[in-house]
C-alpha cells in the first residue's frame, strides 16, 4: 500500500502526473485513486483538477440569490438548484 502525503497540494501531484489520470472523469478517479480523489476534494481542488462538465453558467436569481443550471448528457435542460450567498 502507498500512501500519498502531496505536500499538501494534491492539485500538483495531479498535474505532475497527469498522463495516468488523463481523461479520467471524477467517478473514475474516485475508484482509481481514492485517496487522491478524497485529498483533491479536502483541499478544494477537485473543480480545478477535473472541472465538472454539468455545471453550464452561473446568474443572479430573481431574489438576489445565485442560480446554477447545468445541463446533463442528452438533456436540455436537466435542472437548477438555488443558493443563496
């Protein structure tokens, strides 16, 4: 078993070493390398490293808050979810 400590920037490790990653989805690299994955997420790089491709555009909701729709595989429009900030 090996054990990662990325030196505290997984992001790094994940560019240093990309070409065994690449063309990996979040999922994938989720059953690949947990670990990885689990550090990614912690140290708020997973959107940096592997950007989710359903989320389209962010806008102002009608009530000030923020809207993000996203679009699915094969969908229009999938759905919306609303958070305020």
């Amino acid at each position: 078993m090996v054990v990662h400590k990325y030196h505290g920037n997984p992001l790094a490790y994940y560019k240093k070493h990309y070409e065994q990653y690449k063309g990996m989805n979040r999922k994938d690299l989720s059953v690949y390398d947990s670990g990885l994955y689990r550090a990614l997420l912690r140290a708020g790089q997973i959107e940096e490293a592997i950007p989710d491709s359903n989320l389209l555009f962010v806008e102002s909701g009608r009530k000030g808050g923020k809207v993000k729709k996203f679009y699915t595989e094969g969908d229009l429009m999938a759905g919306f979810f609303i958070k305020s900030y």
